[in-house]
C-alpha cells in the first residue's frame, strides 16, 4: 500500500519550520571550506531539500550520514507488533537479495536462472496448497509485489470468466457483485471499486468476527462473480470456514466459485494446521493468495496467486510480450521489478523446508498463546484463537464489566511511548464499534521480548489506573493535536480526507496494518 501525498505549493514550501528563525544570522562554512567532517560542512547546516532536486551535488558520505540520521526517527521494526511484515532473514539470504537489486526479473531472457526460480516457488506454493496433480491438472501461478496486486489479480479473473459466461447466455453484465467479509483487509475495497464490481458484505456481529458461511451463499445471485473467504483474518486472525462455504456451493448446485485471501495464513495453516481443509483440496476453490513477506518470511514486498485451471483466468487477461527476443506470458499489473524477493522466498523455502517452517510457525504459535494466556491475567478478553485454530497472534479487548476510565487506545499509547507499537483499532461495521488491540507474533518475537511486553503492558495497565478520567480525555485530546503535527500527516492530501465511500468512512472501521 503507497500512500497519496501532496505537493505542497509556492507558499507552503517557503513556509519556515520555526516561524522568525530565518531571520536569525547565521554564518555556517563556506561552500568552498575543506573539511573532513560530515558535520563541519555547509550541508549539516541547511535542511535535507524537500521540494526540489538540489542545483549541485553532495559528497556521497555526507548524504549517506544527512539521509541515515534522517532515518533514525523512523520507529524499530522488532518493535512493531502492529505489522504481518517480515523484519528478520538470515545473513546469507541478505547477501543474495542483495545480489540480485540490479536485476529486473521481467527480463527472462537476460536472467533465465532468476525466471525460472519464480516457477519452482509457484510449483512449491501450488503443491504446498494441495493444487491438482493428475495428468490432466493444469495449474497456474504467479509471482506479485504483494496480496494486493495478487487480489486485484485474481479480482480481474473472476470479472471477466462471469463477463464471458454471460456473454454466451446472451445476458447483460452490467452490476457485477463480490461477497466477501466486512472485516476484509482494504485492499478488497480497492479492488471492487478500482474494477468496478459491487461489494456485498457478509458484516460481522458483537461477538462473530468471520464470515457466515449460509449468509454468504445466500447472498449469491446471477451477477456473482466470486466469494472471498479469509485464511487469516486481518483483526482476530481467524480462519474463516471455507468448506462450509465450499459445500452450500455445491449442496445448492450454484456456478459460483471460492477465491481465498490467504494473505497471512498460506504459510501457517499448512504447517501448525495441516488438516484444516481450506485450499484446493475444495473444489470450489479455484485461486489462492498468499504473501511471502508475512509468514513466508522475506523482506517485503512479494506475493504469490495460484490458479486451479486455466478456466479460471481467462486467456483474454494473459498477454504475451516479446521482450529481448524471448516470448513470455505475462498477467501482472506491474511490469519492471527487483528479482531480489522472488530469490529471497525461494531461499526460504529451500534453507528451511517444510520442517523448518512447522518449527518456526509452531514456536510462534506457542508464543501467541503464552502472551494470550497473561493478557488474561490482565483482565483482557481474549478475541483470538489460539492452539493454532488461527494465526499466531493475540487479540484482545479491556473486559467493559470493569467499567475502566480509559479505552483500548489509551493503552496503546501508553505502550508506544514505552517503545512498543501495539495499535488499537475500532472493529468492523456492526460489531457494536467494538475496539480492540493485537499483538502480531513474528518470527523474531521471541519469548523474552514477550516477557518484557507483557511486563511493560501491567506497568502501563498500573499507570492509567492512577490517574483520573479527565487526565485520560485530556491526554487523548493532546495526542490527536500532536499528531496532526508530524510530519507525515501534513503530507497528506486534504482533499479527501472526509471520504465516504469506504467502510472507514461510512461506519469508523480501522483499517487494520497488514
């Protein structure tokens, strides 16, 4: 996900940071001063340019230090419990990802060793998620920079196989709709409204945080594309009930199909879960997503998206391209890109194998329900599954019978001034404007940074128990002008920021990090 920022104009660029400290003389080292430090030059004076490319250059150690320490206020990955995203690969995986940043992996013909590892982690992937393999199985991957562009992906295929069915049935197709979960990620939105496909939500309820597998199916009409089902909820981290789903279909004898967002589960559920039936093994599952910079631990950003059969990814979507005299079929909605984190996963997958994945997705499972079980302890209900009925993570919510004078989000804050990244969120439509906090348990989560989590969370649950109602509304009240102060959020563009098209903007759902 990038985001949308704005170009400030004449005026906001020339606005000073420290109203009447342009006004102040200084006289900082001449542009000719010979000097062998970073911080004697005239440039540790000036402000990094922020509007326009400079007239002159800089020395590259002098940029290198300017650009670093600019850097430093940027908050500790290992700290961000908010984030799916991988903050740790060995050494020798860096070496090679670092190897690999010249390559643009589009170009098969000049890297053919690069190409053909995509394949053999499509091959893994596909057959890790029980893809057909009789000798007539014709099934079909490809690498993305994400789940995002691997849901658009998948998006578009469903679009246009139900656009091409009804255009044989001589019907309209006009008003396309998905079903799918309220408490989808946002990327789902994105794709509906970028392809122009109605949403149908299946919305979650005070105390039910997945999809209803019959509300689902019976929402089912003759313009359904698709049903997305979730492998890893973005909130609770749930599996939802694909084979209930999967069965209705059939039960009720309805061309509809199954694509499912295995964003965050694909490289869990197979390891800590294995008998779980979620995947190709249904037949209504026709293409499955997964992100290899989340549980498939490599650096962001790669994805993958596996189709059962080429009837579910039209040939009119896939275009092949003669490229420095090698022919390639392509489906992507990007084109140039780095061959470093298709490398990175494939070293993954071979360093570790299938055992060292259950190794590390059962340690972490571990964790999850150890944290879970002191939150308890805590007093926190405990939204989550645990005991690898879902991801390894730890949602919960402060119990409302406790009638404390502070929020979830109160406790959030509290722990980021701690170091600790810990988000609070407001649940999806419906659930009662639930809020919730959760825990994300990475591979390098280990048990004694839990422990000092779960230490600093009963400091922090101890400091807020001491002080009065108003000392809470008031801090909260001075945390949200703070925020509008930095520097990120003067960069957004205003003009939409009152949007109401999405679910956040209709019903206060929070996004969740991914």
């Amino acid at each position: 996900m990038v985001h949308l920022s704005s170009v400030p104009n004449r005026r906001d660029s020339m606005k000073p940071v420290v109203e009447g400290l342009e006004k102040a003389q200084f006289f900082p080292p001449g542009e000719n001063d010979v000097t062998t430090s970073v911080y004697g030059s005239s440039f540790a004076a000036e402000d990094l340019p922020r509007h326009e490319m400079p007239d002159r250059e800089m020395p590259k150690d002098v940029a290198y230090r300017m650009i670093k320490d600019d850097l430093t206020l940027d908050g500790q990955p290992t700290l961000n419990l908010a984030s799916f995203v991988t903050t740790y690969m060995e050494d020798e995986a860096e070496k090679l990802m670092q190897d690999a940043l010249s390559k643009n992996f589009i170009d098969y013909e000049e890297y053919p060793v690069s190409a053909d590892i995509q394949n053999r982690c499509v091959n893994m992937i596909a057959n890790l998620f029980n893809c057909p393999n009789a000798d007539d199985a014709n099934v079909m991957g490809t690498s993305t920079i994400g789940s995002s562009e691997a849901i658009m992906l998948a998006t578009l295929a469903m679009k246009k196989r139900w656009q091409k069915k009804r255009k044989a049935e001589g019907k309209s197709t006009e008003n396309p709709n998905i079903i799918m979960n309220s408490a989808v990620q946002v990327c789902w939105e994105k794709a509906a409204r970028y392809f122009e496909v109605d949403e149908k939500y299946v919305y979650c309820t005070s105390d039910r945080y997945v999809i209803d597998p019959k509300e689902a199916v019976d929402l089912v009409d003759e313009n359904t594309i698709g049903i997305c089902a979730i492998v890893g909820t973005t909130y609770t981290g749930e599996y939802e009930d694909v084979k209930a789903i999967n069965d209705l279909l059939v039960e009720r004898d309805l061309d509809v199909y199954i694509h499912v967002d295995a964003a965050s589960g694909g490289f869990v559920a197979p390891f800590v879960n294995p008998s779980l039936a979620w995947d190709f093994r249904l037949p209504r599952v026709v293409s499955i997503n997964v992100s290899g910079h989340k549980y498939g631990l490599v650096y962001p950003g790669v994805g993958w998206v596996v189709w059962r059969d080429p009837e579910f990814l039209p040939e009119e979507l896939v275009f092949h391209v003669n490229y420095l005299g090698a022919d390639q079929a392509s489906f992507t909605l990007n084109f140039s890109k780095g061959a470093s984190q298709v490398i990175g996963q494939y070293y993954q997958m071979v360093r570790l194998g299938k055992r060292g994945y259950r190794c590390i997705m059962t340690n972490i499972t571990r964790t999850a329900d150890y944290l879970a079980k002191a939150m308890e302890s805590y007093g926190f209900i405990i939204m989550s599954k645990g005991s690898g009925a879902g991801l390894p993570l730890v949602a919960f919510r402060l119990n409302p019978k406790d009638n404390r004078h502070y929020d979830e989000f109160a406790v959030a804050h509290q722990l980021r001034e701690r170091g600790w990244v810990v988000p609070a969120y407001t649940m999806a439509p419906h659930s009662e404007q639930l809020k919730l906090m959760r825990v994300v348990v990475r591979e390098d989560f280990s048990r004694s940074r839990c422990d000092a989590l779960i230490k600093d969370i009963g400091i922090v649950l101890e400091t807020l128990k001491d002080v009065d109602a108003q000392w809470v509304k008031d801090h909260e009240q001075h945390k949200k002008k703070q925020a509008t102060h930095k520097l990120p959020h003067q960069k957004v563009n205003h003009q939409y920021r009152k949007s109401k098209h999405s679910l956040q903007g209709k019903h206060g759902k929070t996004h969740a990090v991914c």
